[in-house]
C-alpha cells in the first residue's frame, strides 16, 4: 500500500466515510513503519484536538442574549395572546397565590386550545347552524364550548371574499387569516402587544379598517427600528397589535406576500398584482413557469426569463402549515427589502 | 466541531415553538463552528464576530421555516457561507488573502498545549486554497458528510474529499517536523 493510499484512507476514515477494516488496519500497520504517513496521522489528531476557534465569551453572551429576545418577541405571553382573542384568564388563584410561570410549550397549547375553541364556535355560528344540534340550539352550543362573555367582542373575524379572479365553486372558500397590507406588502396578525412607543415609526396607511373604527380614515401602521418586520397598529379596540410580514424563504432569503389588491377588511385574501393575468392552467401557463422550489419544498415559477429575484409565484393548493395555505388563488412573493 | 446528537431536532423544534433555553443552546452548541469558519474566511476577528451575530439573526428569524430537510448543522453551515460571501460582494469585509509564501510555520513541535496547538493550526490553516478550506469546514466544524457538504458547495462528493484530503496534506507538510529536525 503506497503512501497517498494510506493517508486517503485515513483521512476518509477519519470523516466516517466507509472504509473496510481491513484496509484500514493496513493502513494504520504502514503508519508504523513510515514517517510521512505517521506525521499525516498526527496532524489529523491535533486539528481534531484543536478544534474550532472558540468564539469570544462576549459574542456568545451577546448572541444568546438576542436569542432569548427574539424567542419572547416571536411567541408573546399567553396572557397577550389570550387578550388579543378576548380570552382573560384570572389574576391569581384562589388562595391568592400566583400561579407559576408558564413554560413556553405550556403557553402554546393553552393558546392553540383558545384558538381551537374559538374556531370551533366561530365556524357553528359561520355556517349557519341554528336549528337544533342534538337537542340544543346553536347558542346552546357555543354556551356549552365557552362562556358567553368569552366571544362578547369577538364577531368572525371575517366574511369569506373570494379574491378576484377565481371564480366560485360549491367548496366554501374559508376566511383568510387576519391579514393587513402595507403598500401592497402583507402581514398577518400576531397579537396583543406592547412596543415601546417612542421609539416607533410610522411605516405607512393600513390597508382596511378594524374593529370598532369609526372612521374610514387609515390607520397608520409602524415598525420598530429592531429589524423584525413586524408592524404595530394601534386598534380601536385592540390597542395595539403585532402584524409580522408573511414570508417564505428561497435559498435562506426571505421573499414576503404582496398582494394586488389592498386587504380591504379581514377575512380577504391576497391577490396577485394586477400586472399578471391570472394563469389558465395548472402548471402556470401562460403567466409562469416552474421554476424549482423554496426551502420547504414548494414548487415556484417564475415570469419567463426573468429570476425568483424579481419575485416568484406559487400556486394554490399548499399544505395547511404553509405561509400561503387556504389562498384560493395564485400568490406572489418578493424580495424583504432590506434584507 | 458541531456534535451530532440525537437530541438536535428536539432542541430546534423546542427553540422554534418559542422556548428560549433552547434557542440559546442551540446557539452555545453552534457558535464556535460559525465563528471558526467566519474567522478562517476573514483572517480577522472583527469580521469574524460581524458575521457570527448575522448568522445568528438569519437563524433567529428563519427558524421557524427550518422543516428538519437536512440536518440543522447543514442547514447552519449554508447560512454561515452564504452570510460571509455577501459580506464581501457588500465590500464590507474582504477574504484573507492566501500566501502560503507569507505563512509563517509554526515555531514550536510541542502541541501538547492547547492553545499552541490552536493557534498553530489556525496559523496553517490560512495556507490553505479557499476551496480546500470550505470543504475542510463544512467536513470538520460543521460535522457535513461529503455528500452534504457536496451539495452545499455545488461539486461532487468524490470532489468534497479530494479537497478535504489535500488540505490535509498542507496542513500536515506545515505541521509536521522536517525530515532532520528532533
């Protein structure tokens, strides 16, 4: 066995790929005898021991700290996810001591289990169930899900608008999340927040109107200068409230939803800029045409020559956790400036 | 080198779901690969610590669409690579420059110390030709096996070790002691 043989296979061996044992106890036998292949074997175990160039304590306190923000920002208490859906739950026990902190995982389930009732409710009210349902009525129901007071202020949180361009079909089209434009960009609600208000900044005119708006004048949307994208919006009724942009990501960069039409009230779907005539087939002729797919794995297409930098569009049909599943129609999606 | 645990999805699957222990471990299990290819890519550690903390923010905020496709190591070292080659075409940072001529070879044998082993291979290291260097990072702090770290790069996996292999050999022609010398 010659020397660049010996140290291929340790070297390989060395990376876990699949050497025969035999082959590498030969090599290992020939290292004994010789000094070049016996230095490459050393020098493998010293970059082995040596490791990685330990990044500076400071720059690691600094990033974990970011890392703990940005997990607080991204998934607010349950205390502003239950005010931001009218649920409120009680200061303390009832032997006066405060109940402990709740773990995120915790404070996710109790959200999502807000969120399951309140759909649950929702979709009685919304298709119309008010005859009888095994003896009870509809509000006898919705009594038997949740107290009354619970959904008091909560009306649907939308009607369902068929976007223009897609034509109706016996399949009801369910309401869109509560999405709001911002110059044609679009965001989805979050929840009840609290920024720092003087450090905001306007960011331009919400698209529609909300809850307990008296008048047809726009609200005004801001951002933080933090990087986020997320928007706030001071609501009537609400207070204020965290929209973060609706993004999928191409080759690690984010590409946010654009809609063509303003979201006029909540419960509207985006739709494609009005420059693109709305594809007459499946695989998004004549307006598209496939281009690859993003980091989940959905297909994309592309206007004809030209490159997802200029935008890219994906076709209705994606599954329920993707940022454009329920849409009825095509979505287009564009670079986050920016980023 | 970024540990392959069988514990890691658990872990980006908690930091996603918002738990923050766990989003700052994932950090503490992954920064000195990102900060040791930044700073072999850079040759300087101002550089080095301004991609760290960009890295870090694409990870924060792009979390939530990692789906596990690949393993968040692979995932990382994409996102680490492709934050250092943006920070040049901004013209922010430049690449150290290879000059094996001006690589001076470690003065001492002994590496029984940590920290003169350290800095030796980091001084070697910077003999290296980028190409040999990326794939000696995504293999060896990144933990990526040649099929990975192949598709990362855009070369084949027979190509990936090829590079590995050689840089070895440099590393080892600048590590080892000259034939004569005690």
């Amino acid at each position: 066995m010659d020397c660049l043989r010996v140290q291929e296979l340790l070297s390989s061996a060395h990376d876990g790929a699949p050497v025969a044992a035999d082959e590498i106890r030969a090599a290992r036998e020939h290292c004994r005898s010789c000094d070049a292949c016996s230095a490459f074997l050393s020098t493998l175990e010293l970059v082995e021991r040596a490791g990685a160039p330990a990044a500076p304590p400071g720059l690691v306190t600094s990033i974990e700290t970011k890392a703990r923000e940005h997990a607080r920002q991204a998934h607010p208490s349950i205390a502003e996810a239950a005010e931001a859906v009218g649920v409120v739950e009680p200061e303390s026990a009832e032997d006066g001591v405060a109940p402990p902190p709740r773990r995120p995982w915790s404070r996710f389930v109790a959200f999502a289990s807000a969120a399951v009732v309140l759909a649950l409710a929702l979709s009685l009210t919304a298709i119309g169930i008010m005859n009888t349902i095994g003896g009870q009525t509809a509000d006898d129901a919705q009594r038997a899900l949740s107290s009354p007071e619970d959904f008091a202020s909560e009306g649907p949180p939308g009607t369902s608008v068929p976007p223009p361009g897609v034509a109706e079909t016996d399949e009801a089209i369910a309401p869109a999340p509560e999405y709001v434009s911002v110059a044609g960009w679009v965001y989805v609600r979050v929840s009840a927040a609290r920024p720092q208000e003087d450090a905001l900044v306007a960011a331009g005119a919400a698209s529609r109107t909300f809850e307990g708006q008296e008048t047809t004048e726009p609200l005004s949307a801001f951002a933080l200068p933090d990087d986020t994208g997320d928007l706030y919006i001071d609501e009537p009724e609400a207070g204020w409230v965290r929209y973060a942009p609706v993004t999928r990501t191409l080759a690690l960069e984010p590409y946010q939803l654009r809609t063509g039409s303003p979201i006029a009230e909540a419960g509207q779907w985006p739709t494609l800029p009005v420059r693109f005539a709305a594809p007459l087939s499946p695989d998004g002729a004549p307006t598209f045409r496939l281009f690859g797919s993003d980091d989940r794995g959905i297909e994309i297409y592309v206007v004809p020559g030209t490159t997802p930098a200029e935008g890219f569009a994906v076709a209705p049909g994606t599954s329920a956790d993707d940022p454009a599943a329920g849409n009825p129609g095509w979505t287009w999606w564009e670079p986050v400036p920016g980023s | 080198m970024v540990p392959r645990s069988t514990d890691e999805a658990a872990l980006v699957s908690a930091a996603q779901a918002g738990d923050e222990d766990a989003l700052a471990s994932l950090v503490r299990r992954h920064i000195d690969a990102v900060y040791g290819h930044a700073l072999r890519f850079f040759g300087e550690t101002g550089a080095a610590e301004d991609a760290t903390q960009e890295v870090f923010l694409k990870v924060f905020r792009s979390i939530s669409t990692y789906h596990g496709q690949a393993a968040f190591s692979t995932w990382l070292f994409r996102v680490t690579h492709n934050v250092c080659l943006d920070m040049v075409r901004r013209g922010s940072h430049t690449p150290v420059p290879v000059d094996p001529v001006l690589i001076d070879a470690p003065s001492v044998e002994d590496f029984s110390d940590a920290t003169t082993a350290r800095l030796a291979v980091e001084s070697a290291m910077r003999a290296l030709a980028p190409e040999d260097r990326d794939a000696l990072d995504a293999v060896t702090l990144f933990d990526l096996s040649y099929g990975d770290a192949a598709e990362l790069l855009g070369v084949p996996a027979g190509t990936v070790k090829s590079r590995v292999f050689r840089a070895r050999r440099t590393l080892a022609a600048l590590l080892s002691p000259s034939p004569g010398e005690s």
